[in-house]
C-alpha cells in the first residue's frame, strides 16, 4: 500500500498540470451537444443549435446503430433505419471528392 501512495505522488509530480484537461473541459457547449449526440437531445431546438454549431452528425445514427444491437422497437422503426442508411449510403456515393 505504502508503494502504491509512493508511486501515484511521484506520478503526479511527473505529468505536467494539463494532462488531464481536455477541450470538454474548457467547452462545457461542447460536452453538451456531444452528449446529446450519443445519448439523445431533450428536444429539437437543442439538436438543431448544437448541429448549427460544431457540425456534429446526427443522433439518429447512434440511434439506428443502437436498435442494430439491442433490437428495434417495431418494425416501422428498422424500415425507418434502414431508410436513413440508404440515403446516407447514397449522399457518400455522390459526394464531391477533392483532388489530391
């Protein structure tokens, strides 16, 4: 036990004081709309101003790929998953590809 105490004092005197800070520190928005992206947002309005702001993707594919795992509820949601990754699969095709 005494070896442990000993190692993590010389540890954090070892890592340089931002170490554990990161960009959800600073950006509490951020975390925020990253959350809701993983987890759901409480309404529409929050959606639509974190994707205004930091360009995240939808929710509905965390959602989509969720109901992949664990199952859907009905069938209409599968047929409205499978319709999303459909015209998400056909955007790719068509999207602009910069030259190198």
């Amino acid at each position: 036990m005494k070896y442990a105490q000993i190692s993590l004092v010389v540890a954090a005197c070892l890592l340089p004081a931002s170490a554990g800070a990161d960009i959800f520190d600073s950006r509490p928005d951020l975390r925020f709309c990253v959350a809701g992206m993983l987890g759901g947002f409480r309404n529409g309005l929050e959606e639509r101003a974190c994707a205004k702001y930091f360009d995240l993707p939808s929710n509905y594919h965390f959602a989509c790929a969720r109901g992949v795992v664990r199952g859907f509820p009905s069938r209409i949601d599968r047929a409205a998953c499978v319709t999303f990754f459909e015209g998400q699969a056909a955007a790719a095709k068509s999207a602009y590809v910069r030259p190198q």
